[in-house]
C-alpha cells in the first residue's frame, strides 16, 4: 500500500508538472474544473464524487498556487501537499478508480511530454 501511494504521488506530482504548463494563466477554479472533468470523464466518478473530487482539487490548485507564488518556491511543501491530496483522494474514490486513477498517472508519467516518443 506503501508503495503504490508513494508511487501515485511521484506520477501526480509529473502530472501536474505537465498541467502546470497547460494551465498557465487559469484561475485554481478553472483548473480544479478541468482537472474534475478529466478524472469524471477517466474514473466515471458519481455526482457526489464529483463534489468532492472538485473541492479536492480546488484546495489543491489554490495551495500550489501559494506554493508557486512565494519566493522560496518550497518542492517539500508541495509534495506534503501532493501527499494530502492523494490520501484525501483515495478515501472519495472506490478501489476500481484507484486502480484506474494509478494506470492514467502512470501512462502521463510514460508521456509526459505529450508529443508523443522520443527518438
């Protein structure tokens, strides 16, 4: 369990590296709409999933921004809050989503870029 959620935070954290650069510019609530959309559309989350998905990534994409926003851009800070989010987020979805949330982190992981191979 150990090391499945360490692992979910390390390709969490590369994912929002990479939505970092597509949502320069967006508000915390335009992204933590986005970001709901994305998870609702991958995990068939309920309404009430929804809900709280989205207030989870809200709380998130305004504590990054603080992060981002403060001179010593603290990573140990934001990765405690990564860490938060993903303990939050895994009591909200179901096992199945969990295996479903590990599989879509891991392939933004593998293609992080998100032009495709390297060659």
């Amino acid at each position: 369990m150990r090391k499945g959620l360490m692992a979910m935070l390390l390709a969490f954290v590369s994912m929002t590296a990479f939505a970092q650069r597509q949502d320069s510019g967006r508000t915390p609530e335009q992204r933590a709409e986005n970001q709901t959309k994305t998870m609702t559309e991958n995990l068939q989350l309920t309404e009430d999933q929804q809900k709280q998905v989205y207030t989870l990534n809200l709380d998130r994409a305004k504590k990054m921004e603080e992060l981002r926003a403060s001179q010593n851009q603290d990573r140990s800070a934001m990765r405690a809050s990564m860490e938060t989010f993903n303990a939050e987020l895994a009591k909200v979805l179901t096992a199945e989503q969990q295996e479903k949330y590990k599989t879509m982190l891991a392939e933004r992981r593998g293609n992080g870029s998100g032009r495709g191979p390297r060659n």
